[in-house]
C-alpha cells in the first residue's frame, strides 16, 4: 500500500501531490506539521488516497470560522 495527499484549490482543482508514505500514520502526521506550508504555498485543501482509493477528503487546510 502507497499513501499520498492530492493538494488542490478551494474549487477541487488538483495542484499537486505529496511524497508517497508507507503507512497511513505518517501520512497523517505529515501533513499535520505541514499543512501551514502548503497553505503558503496555496494550497486549500487536501485527499488521502491509499493507492488510487480516496480514503477521504477533502480536508479543509483553513482554520474553521
């Protein structure tokens, strides 16, 4: 199993993709020290996917209001 994170704009748009991870959890917890650079780089939000599967998404980069 490949875990990646699609990076995409506020619309869906992809922009990008992580580094492959080995597991769930560090996928997770990469993208929880993260998530302030990718938003810096413009990025809104993001998937999981395990292989080609969406595990879930989107997931919100922007703090709740």
């Amino acid at each position: 199993m490949t875990w990646t994170w699609t990076y995409e704009k506020a619309d869906g748009t992809v922009v990008g993709r992580s580094e492959v991870f080995d597991n769930r959890g560090d996928a997770e917890s990469w993208v929880g020290e993260a998530f302030g650079e990718l938003l810096d780089d413009g990025v809104d939000q993001v998937r999981l996917f395990d292989g080609e599967a969406e595990v879930y998404g989107p997931m919100s980069l922007h703090p709740e209001s």
